[in-house]
C-alpha cells in the first residue's frame, strides 16, 4: 500500500511540474510567463519575441519554442501551452 502512494504522489508531480513548464518560454534572453502578476500585454510580447508562426485574434502559436500563447479579451497575456507536435493553433 505505501509503494502504491508513494508512486501515486511521484506520479502527480511529475504531472505538475510539466504543466508548470508549459507556462513559460524563452524568447532570446527573457523568459515570459503566463502567469505574472502584471501581465505582458501583445505589444510587449511582440517586443520580446516577435512574430508568432501563426495567429489567430487570441492565440498565437511559437513553432520554434513549441508554444501556443493565449490572450484575454484585453490582449493581455493570460496563459502559454504546450502545443505538443501534432497541434491546429487555431482550435479555440
């Protein structure tokens, strides 16, 4: 019973610790985070990052870093995904 718990704690975080990666990417020397507590704002990424391989009016997908950086309605940074290998951007 104590191996299975164990196994079941490693296993959650190993999970956490990939979704708390997935909140971050490098953009030369600066590293932006979805969850800042002043949000970077489209203009500021832009700055940073430059133009995403693709963009949709609030996702915009990073093929190099493999990254989907998501907005809010105030074009604000709200979020960044993994977008993993096999991914359509544009799915809302």
């Amino acid at each position: 019973m104590t191996s299975f718990r164990i196994t079941a704690v490693f296993a959650a975080a190993i999970g956490l610790a990939g979704a708390a990666s997935a909140q971050e990417m490098r953009c030369g020397n600066a590293l932006i985070s979805g969850d800042q507590i002043n949000p970077l704002l489209k203009e500021q990424v832009l700055e940073m990052c430059g133009q995403p391989t693709t963009q949709g009016f609030e996702r915009w997908y990073y093929q190099e870093q493999g990254k989907i950086l998501v907005f809010n309605g105030n074009g604000e940074l709200d979020h960044i995904e993994d977008a993993g290998e096999n991914v359509d951007p544009y799915v809302e």
